[in-house]
C-alpha cells in the first residue's frame, strides 16, 4: 500500500472508463465526483478511456474536448442513473500502439509498427494536472493502469466487467445486469421455444470464465451451459438436452453458450477481422455451430426425427440498459471507497468486494492471476452444469476466482 501526502484543495482527480460498456459506471462515475468536488478536488472526465489520455494535444490552443472534460454535480446527476458510459470507451493500449494509430501531431516521433506511448500519456497527464486516477475497467484497462502506477502515477483503481473476471475482487460493476438481463430473456424467449417444441441455444458473453453462462444456469434459466474452462462433446450436450426436452411437459430445453466455449479437440471460435490493442480477436460463433450440430444429432437421440433450433445470440442486449440495483448500489461503495483512499493519500490500490465485505487490493492483482471458474468445485463435467452443493458460507455470487 502506498501512501503519499496531499492537500486536497487545488487537487486534480480524473476519471475514465474502458473497455466494452456495462451498466454501472455512470453511477460509479457519480459517486466519485460529487464526493471528489464536495471534498474540495477538481474532477476531470477522460474521455473514450486510454485513447483520451494517449490523444490530448498539450496545447492551450488546442481544442482537447474530445478528450477530457470538466466534471460537476450537475454534469453526472442524471446520468448516475443510466447504463453505458457517458465519457465514452475504447479498447486502447497506450503501450502497445499500431503505426496507423499513432495519434497524427505525433507520428512523426513514434514509427515503428508497434509503438509505445506510455511517455505521451506520461506527460500528458501532468498537461491536465492530475494527482491522482481513478481507471474504470477490466483486466485489460486495469492492467495498464498497473503499468502507470509503476510509472509514478498515482491510481486507485475500480473493477468492471460483466464477465465478473477480474481478479481480486468477488464482483465487478455490470455483472448483476448481465445475469438479471439474461435471465429476462430466456425466460422471454420460452414461450417460442414451448410453441414449437424446439431447442433454445443462447450465445452468450464470456472469452476465459464461464461465470455468466454458470449463474443464470443455477437460478434455473437454463438445462445446461458449457463454458470455456471445460471443453465439451457435442454428441454428450444433445443426449442431454434431448432428454431434458422429453422430460420438460412444453417439451422443449434450453442450453447457454459461452463465446469463448470450446469443442473437445478444437479451439475458440472467431469472427473474421483483426485483434483489438490488447490483442483479442473478436469471438463469435460457437452457438452458431452448436445450433447446427444439435440439429444434425438430434435425430439420434430423439427416435429418429430431427428436432428443430432457436439459435440466439443475446450480446448486447445483456449489457445495455440501465442498471440494476446492485450495480446502482455497488459502483456508488466503489466510487466513494476510492474516495476514502485518496482522502488517506493511499493510491496503487484495487477496490475490491471480498467476502462480503468492502475492502482494497493491491492493484498488481489484476496481473498475478486469472479468475476463471474452479472446474472441479463448480461445474459437472459429466452432467455439463453447475454443481448444486456447499451454498454454505459461500460469497453472493457463489463463485470466486479462489
């Protein structure tokens, strides 16, 4: 834990947001800022996350308000209440930057194919004045603000991402969204899967942890899921919702699909199109092919006759939206603890849920581990669903990345 004297008045706290949007980073956005201002700190909004601070031009004349801007009580009042990021997004490594994304006042400094401008955004968060930042974001977003901690910035970082996949932390904002919106719309699409006796297939976000496939799943939303942490046999996952379609009086079953899930001997499914700046390529798919395969089994396990597919991939629409009231309630503790930390001249710190209970890490957390799924506590390889035992003293959300 690093401590630092500060002197509130005339201090600078900036704010940004990163990675793909969740319901709950405006509320968390909120907390922060009207605390921050009450306390006597002037607060800054980076916008569109890395690319703001990497893209700021340090000169008065320059127009910059695509890239920060001033925040007040007034400004994230309303949206507090709303889902995404009103500051915007971006998937932008700073230190890790191609040719053509080299920011044009800047190109003719940085050449190579691959560049880093961790030194731009150096300086130009000295340009803006800031003491102390405040990342929003998953591993990814986290992990560099890491590397600016190590650069002598002063952070207190936030947890986010539907995935639930940071670690050090029981939970990160959205992820009480994603599971309620998935839920919703399972049990929405039902009625066409009992009318038509089908198959319900439903893709769903989650690249290395299963988590979002694995707690609708347990509230009962679906027969089965697979997950990335555990490749699966298809001819095994169609014997089996077969039989939980034979078993179900509206005859029909339904199965969640990870994007990040895998076939016994094969690999991720990808999209066509290039990785983003931390060097994803874009997932999508699988329940495409696991629609297909399920058709094509079918008639195996089902007497011969062919049982048909609602093939649907929910995406977006399970991180849109406003929040709910854990990421309404939530990203408000977040946002005020890393308040708390500031105010006691304490940076390179994660706010993290634990337990239970509020508390921080150190921010190297996101970069010693990966929270997956604990296969063999959580998940029946055999059955392809939870495990449903040892509920007690168990976190909210069940499962952890320990």
């Amino acid at each position: 834990m690093v401590k630092s004297k500060t002197n509130k008045r005339n201090r600078t706290i900036a704010i940004l947001t990163g990675g793909g949007d969740v319901p709950g980073l405006n509320p968390a956005i909120r907390a922060v800022t009207i605390r921050a201002t009450r306390e006597g700190y002037k607060v800054i909004g980076i916008r569109r996350g890395w690319a703001g601070a990497m893209e700021l031009i340090r000169d008065k004349k320059a127009d910059n308000s695509n890239n920060y801007q001033v925040l007040t009580e007034e400004i994230v009042h309303k949206v507090g209440r709303t889902g995404g990021t009103f500051l915007h997004s971006a998937r932008t490594h700073p230190g890790h930057v191609q040719k053509a994304d080299v920011p044009e006042h800047l190109r003719n400094i940085y050449t190579d194919e691959i560049n880093d401008l961790t030194p731009e955004v150096l300086k130009n968060l000295d340009y803006m004045g800031v003491d102390y930042l405040i990342p929003i974001g998953g591993d990814d977003t986290l992990s560099y603000g890491a590397r600016l901690q190590q650069e002598g910035v002063k952070v207190v970082a936030i947890p986010k991402t539907m995935d639930n996949d940071v670690p050090g932390t029981d939970y990160c904002i959205g992820f009480s969204t994603c599971i309620s919106r998935t839920i919703m719309m399972i049990n929405s699409l039902r009625t066409s899967a009992g009318s038509h006796e089908r198959f319900l297939v439903l893709e769903i976000f989650g690249r290395y942890a299963g988590f979002t496939a694995m707690l609708p799943t347990i509230a009962g939303a679906a027969n089965r899921c697979v997950i990335p942490e555990c490749k699966f046999d298809m001819e095994r996952l169609t014997e089996l919702l077969v039989e939980d379609r034979h078993r179900n009086p509206s005859k029909y079953s339904v199965v969640l699909i990870s994007e990040g899930a895998m076939f016994e001997g094969e690999e991720m499914v990808f999209q066509e199109g290039s990785k983003d700046a931390f060097g994803h390529a874009k997932l999508g798919g699988i329940g495409n092919l696991v629609a297909a395969k399920l058709k094509a089994l079918s008639s195996k396990y089902n007497k011969g006759k062919t049982i048909e597919v609602i093939d649907q991939k929910l995406g977006y629409l399970v991180r849109c939206g406003d929040p709910d009231a854990i990421d309404s309630i939530v990203p408000m503790a977040y946002g005020n603890l890393a308040l708390d930390l500031i105010l006691d001249g304490t940076h390179g710190r994660l706010v993290v849920l634990k337990n239970g209970r509020y508390d921080n890490m150190p921010i190297e957390v996101v970069t010693s581990s990966k929270k997956i799924v604990n296969v063999e506590k959580y998940y029946d390889k055999e059955r392809l669903r939870p495990h449903f035992k040892s509920f007690e003293m168990q976190p909210l959300f069940l499962m952890t990345s320990e």
